[in-house]
C-alpha cells in the first residue's frame, strides 16, 4: 500500500492532491430585464492519480427552474432558504429561472469541439471524447450563458428595490467545477439549496453595467481609473492609509450625475481578479454610497475594508458602522487564527440577509448595531470556514457554520472593550435554547446533512450546537492555550484543501495530546443529555476538620468534566476541577475535599457554562441551610 493522502495524524499525506479551477469570464447585467449574460472559460487542471473520462460542473441557477429538485422539495410555506426566486412562497415556481445555455465547447489535447454534455437538474455532465490524464493535464471549457435573477435566491442572492435604484446581489452565477477529490470521487449531490463545496483557482472577470453604478466583487479591483471618478479615486487612496472610515461616496452623492463617469453609451466595464479563491461574487447598484478603511494584518500586510449600502441604511447606529465592523472582525480573526488572504472585504446592504463570499458577503440593508455587527462577523468569519479551510458545506455545514460561530463568541467579546459582549456570553454559554433542542428527541445531531435535517433544526445542529461545543472543548476540556493551538494547527493545515471531520477529529487529538473521541460522540453524533448531581456529603470520621467526602453523580448518557464550588462556614470559596476520566468506571463519584470548617454549600457547573438539563440537583445545601 502506497503513501495516504491523509494521514492518521489529521493532516495532508504525502501524496495529497486536489484538483484546480480557473475562471475567465465575461458578464454584462440587463438591469431593466434583471439578467445577467455571460461567457466562462474554465481551466480545469487534473491533478489526481486518475483518468477521468468525463467531468461534472454545477449550474446552481436551475435551482430556480420551476421543475428543480428544489423546488420540488420546497415546503408550501417556503422559508429562508426554499423560495425558488420570489417572496411570495408558490407563485415562486412561475419565476423564469434557470441558466439558458447557448453554447457549450471544450478544448483537449489540443483540440477544439463542440462538449457533449446532458443537464441533470443543478449538474451538468460533459462527456469526454478521450480521458483526461492523470498528474496535471488540463481541459479547457467554454460556456456562454445568461439568466434572470431571482428577487430573492433563497437568500444567497436577489434584488432590492431603494428610492435610488434597485440593489443586485448576484452569486451562484457561472457554471462551477464539482469537485473531484480522494475520499468520494466527483461531488455530485444536486443544490437544494445546502451550501457548497468548490476547488480553489484564480478568478478573472468582467463586469459591464450601467454607468451610474457602483460594483463591488470578489478579488481586487485591476481598472479603478477608467471606471471611479477622480476623486473616488483619491479617496480610495486615502482610506488605504486610514484607520477611520473614509468616505468615498457619501449618502448625499449618490444622486449627482458628478459622482460617476458618463462611461461609453452610458455604460462601464468593471474588471476584477481573484487569486486562490473557490468562488467570486458581486453586488452592483445605482443607490450604493461607498466608504472604506484601511486593514493591519499580522504579517504586516495592508488589506481594504469596504461598505456599500443604500442613503437610507446610512447612521451611526447603522450601516455607516459597518465598515469598523468589518476591520475589527478580520484584524482580530487574522491575529487569533490565520492571516486574511484576500486584498479587500466588502459588505453590501441589500435583500440578503447574510451570506458569504470570499472577500464579499452580502448582509440585510435594514440590519443595526448589534445585529449588524452579528451578522457581519459571522459572514467574515466564513473567510476563514469555508474560505480558507475548504471543507464539503453540502454534507459537513457544522465544519463552515459551528465553526464560524465558534471564533464568532471570541471575536464579539473583543470587539470595542466588550460593546457587544453581552451576544457573545449568550452564545458562549448553556442557553435554554440550545437545551430545550437537546431535550427535543426528534432533534437533528450536527452530522446530519443539511438536505435532511428539520429546517427548524438546522440553526442547532449545524451553528449554535457545534459553536457551543468548540467553545466547551475550549474553555472546559483543553483549556484556551492547548486548544488554540491545535484549531490554528487544524487551519494552517488545511488551508486551501479539503478537510473532512475525520481530518478536524485527528488533528485535535493529536496537538492537543488528547484523545477527545469521547466528545466528538456525544457531541456531532448523538444528543445525548448531560445531567451532573451532588448526591451526598459526609465528613472524614464525623470531623470536618479532617475533610469532606463529596459523592456525585452523572445521570445522563452524555459525560463532561466537572467544576464544583466548595463554600465553607469559615467564609473559604474553592473550586475544584475533575477530569471527564472520572467517570470511566460508572455514573458514580466520590472525591475527598479538604475542609478545615463545615460546608456550607456545594454546586456543580456554577457557571452554567454546561448544558445541564436539570440544574436543581447541581447544588447541594448543608441542612440548617436549608430549612
């Protein structure tokens, strides 16, 4: 047997590949018909050990097809992610979706033709007329295409109508490689709206709008000159060296005619490039002001933060913080994890309500103070998961979103000496909402895919659940300094590859030097239910003065470590801390504390930083106490 390409310890193994994907395209926006045209070529490089005869792309706009897998499984009600391109729940299925393919034609070994491809629903299949090779050969795809976008893309993309002009959030726009890789072969699970799992490339494109729009994408933008006025420009510049927010267009200029070139026939080309990036989006629109900030990263490198937004989300408690927010977000994830890769990060206001793009996330217009800052940490916080570490989103979503909820608690609690602290201890610690799901037998666990799980469930088991868990595994098992140094680890290991949880489990327990097989059980596997008990106390030969006996007991399946404080009729307060091995050998523990006075008062968890489902057995009170 040859070397693995992933090793038992959790990381890449010698022999480790994974394909590549290289977008050109060519795009203009019909803001009247709400329809993109485009044309991709796409470089696809084999890097794998094996001959592929055919290869799957993913055309995630017939989502929106009234006859789409999508919009078959879409409840009658809709919801966030089931509206198959209009708010309106059925009347949706009439939305004309879909991409209109209108030519399709590869280039192998040197030879151009026509592709021979069939489209099954989100997937396309292009059937070679030779395999590719193995180790580096390379096939060149060209599509030209075009589709309406919807009014609201089961909110990972749409329209909103302002007093200046309608906002375009577009995304899920070309037709993207599936991938191929060494644990499933081609990824080929259809989009029903669960999120994506994408190789990494370099992204080339173009953007032709009407003149009076300002773009943000993906990536960086390479002709500035030719499609910002003059002082757009010297603004920009300044905001590239300014710690504060720079306007670059005001709220009040988005209504003159001097705030954006005339263009050629009143229209612009935006042309931006995108490197080691597994995806590209991009927002347009008439009524975006503009403002910008300068980033620091670690390495000493100089990054863009950005804000476009329509007049009416502008204010202080409002959107004309955002920019701050995204600063602060990524300068503390890059100092805490890994450095941010990309050289700007936008946030558009428009119908979205948050989702995530590498170097662009889309956040809801009418979104303020703290629920703006939530939401834009959290969709930044995805440049890390997925963006960075490519995990597969459509069957693994806890790996992108309980992760990123996770470095979110620590993120909030640092931000602005604590302003928004108060969000992060509500997610940090045991809420009744994470324990009521718990208690719910028909509750999702966080390794279901996200296609199966209760819609109502989703939020538990792939965010809140797997976030709270991280942050137990942090603070309560592994301790801040080992815990961190094994998720950074986890990150540099697989930044820009594919990790599975297989490789996240290894990786942690070898770090850390800690086998936790124990806590990925109970923890993604099962919804097990934590229940700790002080049962007893008695004195060593009747004496308090000699020590206490503690006994305590775990009641449910699922084991933690305990925290129990110890308080003394002399006044003394002790915390002690056991380890989860306490409870190898059954559900029942005594431990000796060294009292010099009697106990007063002994409490399991008395932070309540544990899910304990019942929190009146976790204290036990002496007698005369009591009555």
């Amino acid at each position: 047997m040859g070397p693995a390409t992933r090793t038992a310890g959790g990381q890449p193994g010698a022999t480790y590949w994974q394909n590549a994907a290289d977008y050109q395209i060519t795009a203009s926006l019909d803001e009247k018909a709400a329809r993109v045209s485009a044309t991709v070529v796409i470089t696809y490089t084999n890097n794998s050990p094996d001959a592929l005869p055919f290869v799957w792309l993913q055309l995630d706009q017939n989502l929106f097809r009234a006859d789409s897998r999508g919009s078959a499984v879409t409840p009658v009600a809709g919801g966030r992610f089931g509206n198959g391109g209009a708010r309106n729940g059925n009347s949706a299925r009439n939305f004309p979706g879909g991409d209109s393919l209108q030519m399709v034609s590869i280039e192998l070994h040197g030879k151009k033709l026509k592709a021979n491809y069939r489209v099954s629903d989100t997937r396309m299949q292009i059937i070679l007329p030779e395999a590719m090779k193995p180790h580096g050969d390379k096939l060149k795809i060209s599509i030209a295409y075009a589709f309406n976008i919807p009014e609201y893309g089961s909110d990972r993309l749409g329209r909103l109508p302002t007093k200046n002009g309608e906002i375009f959030e577009v995304a899920q726009w070309y037709p993207r490689m599936a991938v191929y890789d060494d644990v499933e072969g081609w990824n080929t699970l259809p989009y029903l709206t669960a999120e994506f799992y994408l190789e990494y490339g370099n992204f080339d494109y173009t953007l032709n709008v009407p003149a009076n729009f300002l773009v943000g994408g993906s990536g960086e933008l390479v002709n500035g000159a030719e499609v910002l006025t003059g002082t757009q420009q010297r603004r920009l510049a300044q905001a590239a060296t300014s710690d504060k927010t720079v306007i670059v267009r005001g709220p009040e200029e988005v209504t003159q005619a001097g705030s954006r070139p005339s263009g050629r026939n009143g229209r612009l080309t935006w042309h931006f490039k995108c490197r080691q990036a597994r995806d590209v989006a991009w927002a347009a629109s008439a009524a975006f002001a503009w403002d910008a900030a300068r980033m620091n990263l670690p390495s000493g490198r100089k990054s863009l933060a950005m804000s476009l937004y329509p007049a009416e989300a502008a204010g202080d408690s409002a959107w004309s913080r955002s920019t701050e927010y995204v600063k602060k977000s990524i300068e503390f994830n890059s100092k805490q994890w890994y450095e941010y890769t990309y050289p700007v990060a936008t946030n558009v206001a428009g119908v979205v309500g948050g989702m995530e793009y590498p170097g662009i996330v889309f956040c809801g217009a009418r979104s303020k103070k703290g629920d703006l800052w939530g939401v834009t940490d959290h969709e930044f916080g995805h440049n890390w998961f997925p963006m960075i570490v490519g995990s597969n989103e459509r069957k693994y979503p806890w790996m992108d979103e309980g992760f990123n909820t996770f470095i979110n608690i620590l993120s909030t609690k640092n931000f602005n000496n604590g302003e928004y602290k108060a969000l992060a201890d509500e997610e940090g610690r045991a809420s009744l909402g994470i324990l009521y799901s718990l208690l719910d037998p028909n509750a999702d666990v966080p390794y279901t895919v996200p296609d199966v799980t209760q819609a109502r469930n989703l939020g538990f088991a792939a965010y809140s659940k797997t976030g709270y868990g991280l942050y137990l595994l942090r603070q309560e098992i592994l301790g801040p300094e080992r815990f961190d140094y094994a998720f950074r680890t986890y990150i540099q290991r697989w930044a820009f590859k594919h990790p599975t949880p297989r490789d996240f489990f290894r990786t942690m327990n070898n770090v850390a030097g800690e086998d936790l097989n124990w806590f990925y059980h109970e923890w993604f596997f099962e919804n097990w239910l934590l229940d700790q008990a002080v049962t007893t106390v008695a004195y060593v030969n009747q004496d308090p003065a000699k020590g206490a006996l503690i006994t305590i007991e775990n009641r449910g399946q699922a084991a933690m470590p305990v925290t129990a404080e110890v308080k003394e009729t002399n006044g003394k307060t002790t915390t002690v801390r056991l380890p989860v091995e306490i409870w190898q050998r059954g559900g029942t523990w005594t431990f000796r504390y060294n009292s010099t006075s009697p106990l007063l008062q002994v409490t399991l968890n008395p932070d309540n930083i544990l899910p304990d489902v019942n929190r009146a057995n976790n204290t036990w009170r002496a007698q005369k106490l009591a009555e």
